[in-house]
C-alpha cells in the first residue's frame, strides 16, 4: 500500500489569490495523479504528474490555472491559480501501487474561494 | 477516452435490505475498480476485476464484470448503517492508465 499525506486540509481564501497543496507519499511512484471532486459530484482528473517531465492536462485544465510541481518520485504540488469562487472543491492526489493496480488518494484538500 | 456511466446516484435502502449499482463504459475496458468514500472521507479501494465475466465477493459484497468488459455491478445484501457512503465504479481503457469515474452512488440506510 502507499500512505500519501496531503496538506492543507482546509483553506478558505480570498478570490484572485492561490493556494499551492502538496503531496507526499512514502513511497516513489512513477505517476502522480490530481483529481477536483466538486461538492456532490465524482472525481475529475487534473493531471498526471511525471518526475523530470511536463504534467499532461486533462481537458479543460491549463497549466497557467493549475501549476504542477514534481521535483522528485515521491513529492508533487498542485497550486490553484488566481481563484474564483468556482474554484471551490475538494482537490485530491493520487497514486498507483505496486503492480500499477489500485489508486491510493490523499485526505483531500477541502478548498472554499470567498 | 471511455465514458463511464454509473446508476443510480441515490440510494435510500431499508436497513437489511439489498441494493445494487450498475456501470456503464462507452468503450471496453481493461479493468474495473470499485471504490466507496464515506461522507467527508476520501476514495478507498474495494476491488479490481480484470476479466470477463468475473465475479468477486467481499462478505456482502458481489462485484461483477461484463462478458464484454463494458459494464459491472455492485450488489450489497443486508444493507447496514456501515454499507452508508458513496460508491464509485473507475474504468481502465485498453491501452490507458487513467481512471475514469462514475458518476457515483450516494447510499443512505434508514434503521
């Protein structure tokens, strides 16, 4: 299994400032995953983040809005870009284990835009 | 990259009774994972199926995968207060690594 710590947990922050989340497992994994969980809804992937290359952006996700850090294989930042109040989610990370099998999530960071 | 679909998205089960969840993929699938996130928790893993047909249980839990690795289901017998949660199917494409989400379905039990 992985232990993945996500932090914050909470923030409540003001429109048009950013918040940077990070990500760190115990373990090194290849693939680091961002998910948006709108309130009631399922989970929308992000991105995938990739050690030593680019993050590759879903649909509808641009780097300029959602900047992806990965400097090592067991640490990644996602940061939410000058926000709006349709920023407000719960924003998760995820990894693979072992064998590229089940998906282990991070706490989630419940994210409110005010 | 697939679509999947998953039904219904509410659930409101007498305690004891039985329920299931289905899901629906646009294209067929690798493989099929289950997740259940209880209410302000985040996704954990409850199974993988991988081969057509296939049937995995967990105590009251029966996952099953389609013939043609398209769709699944999730049946719950004897729904307890515990069983309460939102269950996810996420579909793996051939030749993909991306999990693609259901929509969910939100379980209420009433004692």
């Amino acid at each position: 299994s992985a232990v993945i710590s996500q932090k914050p947990s909470r923030d409540i922050c003001q429109r048009g400032t950013s918040l940077t989340i990070q990500c760190q497992v115990d373990s090194q994994v290849t693939m680091m995953f961002w998910y948006r969980q709108q309130p009631g809804q399922s989970l929308t992937l992000i991105a995938t983040a990739n050690q030593g290359s680019e993050a590759t952006y879903e649909s509808g996700f641009v780097i300029d809005k959602f900047p992806i850090s990965r400097p090592n294989l067991t640490f990644s930042t996602l940061t939410v870009s000058n926000m709006s109040p349709e920023d407000s989610s719960i924003y998760l990370c995820s990894v693979e284990g072992p064998g590229g099998t089940e998906a282990f999530f991070g706490q989630g960071t419940r994210l409110t835009v005010v | 990259g697939q679509q999947v679909m998953q039904i219904p998205q509410y659930q409101h089960v007498q305690e004891g009774e039985d329920f299931t969840t289905y899901c629906n993929s646009s294209t067929t699938l690798s493989n099929i994972q289950w997740y259940k996130q209880r209410p302000g928790g985040h996704p954990v893993f409850l199974i993988q199926l991988v081969k057509s047909g296939e049937v995995k249980k967990q105590k009251r839990l029966t996952f099953q995968f389609g013939e043609a690795k398209k769709n699944s289901s999730l049946h719950i017998t004897a729904t307890q207060t515990t069983d309460v949660g939102t269950y996810f199917c996420a579909g793996v494409g051939d030749n993909d690594y991306k999990l693609s989400f259901g929509a969910g379905t939100t379980v209420t039990v009433r004692a």
